[in-house]
C-alpha cells in the first residue's frame, strides 16, 4: 500500500489511509500493532472481512477508520478513542470479554473467534489486563498503562515486573516518569521513593496501591 499521508517536511506521518486502501491494507497495518497489545484477528475470516469492509465505508466518508460498530459524538477528542484498533482505550472491557466491541479482534488465546459473537459485557471480578509484550521492556523501564480510568505504572526489575498506581501521593506526579534504584522509584517531582514491590513510601498514609503481575505466553498481565 501506498504510505499514509504526511504534513509539513519532516513531520511524522498523520494516521490517515489513502483513497485506494483495501482491507488487505487494513489488516496489515493494525495486525503487527494489536499483536502487541495481545491481540489478533478473529478466526472467523468472513466476519472480518465484513467489518473491515465497514471501516472502509467509514474512512471513504470520514477520512479515518472510526469504528464501524459505534456512534462518533463529533467531539474530535472523544472520537479518537474510537479509530480502530481502540484497544488501547478500553483494555479492561476488551480484556473482560476476550474481544473488542465489533468481534474484529480477539485475545492472542482464544482458539474460536465466533463462539465470542454476542459478547458484549465484561464478566463480573478481576480480569487479567494485557499491558505490555516480556520482550518489549528492559530492566529499569517504566511504562505508562492506562486500564479504564486507572493509570498504572508498570515497572521491569531484574527480569520481575511490578504494577502499582502511577499517582504519586505527595502532589499526583506520574511514577511512571520517575527513576529506577534498586526496587524504588524516585518521583519525578520531588524525590519521594516508593518500593515497587509493595507500594511502600517511608512517607505517613502515603503508599500507593499495587496490582498483581502475571507472566503468561510472552505477555505482561495485570490483575485489576
Ligand atoms: S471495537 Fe474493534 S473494530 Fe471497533 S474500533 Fe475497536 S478494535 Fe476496531
Ligand atoms: S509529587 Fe511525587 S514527590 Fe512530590
């Protein structure tokens, strides 16, 4: 396929498709993406074809790949969150139902993609959240993870990884900014240390929560 528009020289490339994109275009471009946030197409090849032809229809009037499944509010900022692959958006619904909304993408696991049609509610009590690929974080990284509207901070130390809440509670600065020594991070504002095990902080009523971790197939899973 040709390669995605760009604006002025030197700017990253805008996330548009051209006139043309088929949905073999389509899958190649979201299919090394969703792989990383462990997920794949669904096995049911004509049910794919079928909303992929839909976000083709979508991006002729639209200019974008909006999900085909769901209203736009016309609220550019709330729109974005519904361009296709909107897992990153809403990793605890998808990670609940094993899906996305549409049925477009399942979990890396799941063996028969149609048996989930008609799945649309999250099963009740802790899911496991896919955060990020074993391979795709070094010792001493942080990461970012929004999971609904809990931001977490998910940390890689001597090959273990840890979850804990990114809001530091000195004054709400993102751990996940902050630097690695040992089992602490140091917040990025002010120096405050929380161990990454347990959320400590040698700071009064000031530990952060923490979240169970879970390896399983290359993936990083965290219990919410
Ligand atoms: S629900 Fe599925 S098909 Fe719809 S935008 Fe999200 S990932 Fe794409
Ligand atoms: S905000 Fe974290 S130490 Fe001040």
């Amino acid at each position: 396929m040709s390669a995605p528009e760009t604006g002025a020289p030197g700017a990253p490339p805008r996330r548009r498709f051209p006139e043309g994109t088929t949905a073999e275009d389509l899958k190649a471009y979201m299919g090394p993406f969703v792989e990383r946030l462990g997920y794949k197409f669904n096995t049911d090849g004509e049910f794919v074809a079928m909303v992929l032809e839909g976000e083709l229809e979508v991006l002729a009037t639209t200019g974008d790949v909006y999900c085909p499944c769901r209203m736009r509010t016309g609220d550019p900022k709330e729109d974005v969150k519904i361009i296709c692959p909107c897992i990153p958006f809403f990793r605890d619904e998808f990670a609940g139902m094993r899906k996305c909304w549409c049925g477009l993408f399942i979990r890396a696991d799941v063996e028969d993609g149609a048996a989930l049609m008609g799945v649309i509610a999250e099963p009740e009590g802790p899911i496991e959240v896919p955060v990020a690929r074993v391979d795709d974080m070094r010792d001493g990284e942080a990461r970012r993870v929004k999971v609904g509207k809990t931001a977490l901070a998910v940390f890689r130390v001597d090959g273990e990884f840890f979850a804990l809440s990114d809001v530091c509670r000195h004054a709400f600065a993102p751990l996940s900014e902050g630097w690695l020594d040992g089992h602490a991070v140091m917040c990025p504002w002010h120096g405050w240390r929380y161990d990454v095990r347990d959320g400590t902080t040698d700071h009064p009523d000031a530990d952060v929560r923490t979240y169970p971790v879970t390896v399983r197939d290359g993936e990083v899973l965290v219990t919410v």
